[in-house]
C-alpha cells in the first residue's frame, strides 16, 4: 500500500521535529517519494537493475542494463536470464563478479529458493534482507535500495552508503567524516521512518 502525500508530510514534520537541523533540506527540496512512488517492474528486474549499478555511474548502468534487456529479449525474468551465457553477460558489459550474481538470483528464482514476487507480502524488513543476502554477491546496499525504492519501505537505514553519510554531514555541518556506526546510533530516534531520513540526506548532497 503506498504512502499519501498527507502521510508522507507528517512524517516530514515529525523528523524536522527531531531534528530541526533538517528543516533547511527539506524546505529546498520536494516531497521525499519512498512509498509513494511503488516500482513499476517486477522485483527480480528491480534487483537485477540494482545489481548493475552498484558502483557504477547512472549512465554506463543504464548502457548496460539497455543491453541485458536486449539480450532477455525484452523482459528480464529468472528464466530468461538463466538462458543468458557468462561470456554474453560480459560482452554486455557485466563484470564477473555480477554476471554470477544474476545467474544465483535466476535460479534462486527458478529452483523456489526465494518467491521473488512475493517478497512485498513479507512485513518483516529483516526477514527480507536475511533471505536476500543470503544470495551470492547480494550486498546490504543492494538490499536497502531494493526495499526502498521497489517495496516503499519507511525504516531502511543505509549507512553503508557514502551520499547518505554526506549529507548528514552537510545537515549538520560536520566537520569529520562520520562513520557508519556512529550513524546508525544516531538514526535510532528517527525509527519508524529513516528511509525518509536517508532520502533528504542525498537531497542536501544534490541541493546547490
């Protein structure tokens, strides 16, 4: 179920009264839009399309997600991945390393390991991740961007990313690097709702 907009701006008024610190980056920026906007593709596209990009500029992600989509002949499923070879997934442009992460999520899809498309049906935010993880080359960051922005979870609170650590060193005018660690303390007071947190902390990174 998505977040209405009239949710969505308690939320928002609740965290600029936790933290009065964020009231600048929210004031310049629109309304955070994890929850609201739910993900058009299916989930085992959103993970691969998650997969792709890590570590990579949007463009070259979106180059090489172009091309494996090419290659699945215009659907990415679990099956029509398997079908894919390794030496065609790295013409492609997929490193190793991600071409035998694709080819675990399409048989974990394949052999029932994980039911990709009812993953949404879980209410557990941990079970999700757990069961996720649990796949070969499936990072924490993979995860939390998947159920950020594919499921519309409010309390995913990536610290191991760098924009958000930069933006909350922004917002409060940090003059040291914070660590991950130290981050996820801090969040705690933001519970129910640190995705929202995490999103306006790559807004203040993106604001001018």
């Amino acid at each position: 179920m998505s977040v209405t907009s009239a949710a969505m701006k308690r939320i928002v008024a609740e965290i600029c009264t936790l933290d009065p610190k964020f009231i600048p980056t929210i004031e310049a920026s629109p309304l955070c839009t994890v929850g609201r906007n739910v993900g058009e593709q299916s989930h085992f596209a959103s993970l691969v399309e998650s997969v792709i990009s890590q570590q990579l500029a949007i463009k070259a992600a979106d180059t090489i997600h172009a091309r494996l989509v090419s290659l699945a002949k215009g659907k990415i499923t679990p099956a029509r991945v398997a079908k894919i070879s390794l030496e065609d997934l790295r013409q492609a442009g997929v490193s190793g390393a991600k071409a035998k992460t694709l080819h675990g999520l399409a048989k974990a899809g394949l052999d029932g390991e994980i039911s990709f498309e009812e993953l949404h049906e879980i209410e557990s935010d941990q079970e999700i991740f757990d069961q996720l993880t649990a796949l070969w080359g499936i990072g924490p960051w993979t995860v939390d961007m998947f159920m950020m922005f594919q499921l519309g979870r409010l309390d995913i609170w990536p610290t191991g990313d760098l924009g958000v650590r930069r933006g909350w060193e922004k917002i409060h005018r940090l003059k040291d690097q914070i660590e991950p660690k130290k981050l996820d303390l801090k969040g705690e007071k933001f519970r129910p709702h640190r995705s929202v947190v995490a999103w306006y902390c790559w807004r203040a990174v993106d604001n001018k």
